[in-house]
C-alpha cells in the first residue's frame, strides 16, 4: 500500500454541483468548488462509528 501523506484531491459531481473531495492523512472534507467551507470528516470519528454524530453536529453548527 502506498501511505497517504499529502492531500489528494478530486472534483465529484453531486446532484450536478460541482464539489472537491479532499483527503488527507486526517480525514477527508467535501465543499463545493471554489469554497473553503464544507463537511470534514475525521478518521477516528469514522472508524469509532462516530461519523453520523459528527456530521449531524457539523451540520446543525452550520445551520446557526
């Protein structure tokens, strides 16, 4: 396996939006091109099934 020290980035579409998926050595965020804002996910919050929670409060923060 190759380690995943740098980010690497890809451009997904979504519903026809363009967003950039980045992943890193600590996880990975999605945010639509051009925006700094997005969803980011950390690796010990998926891998500790922590992930719907930290989305949920990641959204609702946005939200305020």
């Amino acid at each position: 396996m190759t380690p995943l020290d740098k980010p690497v980035r890809r451009e997904v579409m979504v519903e026809g939006v363009a967003h950039t998926l980045t992943i890193d050595p600590d996880g990975l965020k999605l945010s639509v091109k051009g925006r700094r804002k997005g969803i980011a996910l950390r690796w010990t919050d998926l891998v500790n099934g922590d992930a719907a929670l930290a989305a949920a409060l990641q959204g609702s923060l946005e939200d305020a």
